[in-house]
C-alpha cells in the first residue's frame, strides 16, 4: 500500500465515529463470508448451468402441465438467471436482498435527483413519451377489439414492470384491476440510516411519481385509470381502467 493510500485508510478511520466503524466492521465481516461462499457456490452453478437449468424447466412444465417451454431455447440464459437469483437471495447483509432491488434503487436515484432538482414533470414527461408507440398501438389494439383491458394491461403487463413489483406482491382482480404492495420501503429504510434520499418517502413517490405518470399513460391510452390514494397502513395500490 502507498503512503498516499495509506493516508486515506486512515483519515477515513478517523472520520468515522465508534459506532459507524463498528457497524462497518460488522458488515465487512459478514460480506467476506457471504461472498466467498457465494463464489463456490457460483462456480458449482457454472460447472453445472445447462443442467440446473434444463432441470428446473423440466420440473416447472410437469408441474404446470406445459409442453412447449418458453426457455428451451435459452438454456444458458436461464442458467445465469438462476444463478444470480440464488445469489441475491444469499445476501442478507447489510439486509436481505430481493431480485427487483437492482430496479429499485435506479428509480429511487432518478426520483430523488428529479425531486432535488425540481424537475419531477419533466422526467415524467420523458418517461411517458418514451412509451408513446406502445401506448399508440394498444389505442388500435382497443378499437379493433373493444376490450378496454388491453389499456391496463399495456403498462402493468410487461416484465419490467413486473420485475419491480413481484417482489412484493402483483395481483390481477379480473381483466381491469390490478393491484400490488408498493416496493419501495425496505430500500428506503436502509438509505435513510445512511443519510440517501432522506427526503424520499413511499407516499411521495406514489403521489408525485406513480400516480401522475399512470394519469399521463391513461391520456394516451384515450381512457381513465383509477388510482389509489396513498394508504401508509395498507401501502396497497390499486389501478382500475374504464373507457372515458
């Protein structure tokens, strides 16, 4: 180690208070661990992958009664995936992981830079006309059909929204309800012991984030969505579709 480097090991030693070292020894330990465990544990994977794979896709289509896999194609990819998910969930310091905390954590940084730097409608705006042919073609798609459902299911259907909610919960009620558990609080908590995004709370994503930007999806869908108020108890969001 350079006399530089070493400097900086211990002005930052000695910025840090008993209890931040402590908590920081705490986690560094439980880390090496975790991850040299994790590591022996991916190179099984590795050696094993297709295997895994083709196994854990056999096991799903008997037990679902399917005959034709959506993965048999994708092996490999689907072996990586599993690996990585059994990964997270060995991760447990300094909180347990979940597979959409990787999405989370990108939307919570987006939407506390947007609420800094006031520009919450301007990346709403952007957000929404980035979906603007998608939103375009489901108006098609709901009057060649008539089925207002296509409408909601335009915008809580696709993987990367569900990837966000399925951690903690998505459910349909019917074809034009849907409600899930918002995902944001157990990330939330751990920035805020750490000083992130203090100013970041669940009801406000849900009224100055989620709610007005599914309003602006509604507008270019040509119908309304009922959304949910924010509920701290419940933190149960609901979104019905009906024609205008």
């Amino acid at each position: 180690m350079s006399t530089a480097e070493e400097n900086i090991r211990q002005s930052m030693a000695d910025s840090m208070t008993p209890e931040e070292k402590a908590r920081a020894d705490a986690i560094m330990t439980g880390w090496f661990a975790f991850n040299k465990r994790a590591r022996e544990i991916e190179d099984l994977f590795k050696a094993q992958q297709d295997e895994v794979a083709t196994a854990v896709d056999e096991v799903i289509c008997k037990t679902l009664g399917i005959d034709d896999s959506p993965i048999a194609d994708r092996i490999p990819e689907f072996g990586r995936l599993l690996s990585d998910i059994y990964r997270t969930y060995q991760m447990r310091l300094p909180y347990a992981h979940q597979a959409n905390d990787a999405l989370i954590k990108e939307q919570l940084k987006t939407f506390s830079f947007a609420l800094d730097k006031g520009v919450m409608q301007e990346i709403i705006k952007h957000d929404v006309d980035s979906m603007y042919e998608i939103l375009h073609e489901r108006v098609y798609w709901v009057e060649k059909t008539g089925d207002i459902s296509l409408a909601l299911d335009a915008v809580t259907t696709p993987t990367c929204f569900r990837n966000l909610t399925i951690g903690e919960g998505f459910q349909w009620h019917g074809d034009k309800k849907v409600s899930w558990l918002s995902p944001y609080k157990r990330i939330l908590e751990k920035g805020w012991k750490r000083g992130i995004w203090s100013d970041v709370t669940e009801e406000k994503i849900h009224q100055l984030w989620t709610k007005p930007r599914f309003e602006a999806y509604a507008k270019h869908l040509e119908c309304h969505f009922d959304i949910s108020d924010w509920d701290e108890e419940t933190r149960l969001i609901t979104i019905e579709v009906s024609p205008l």
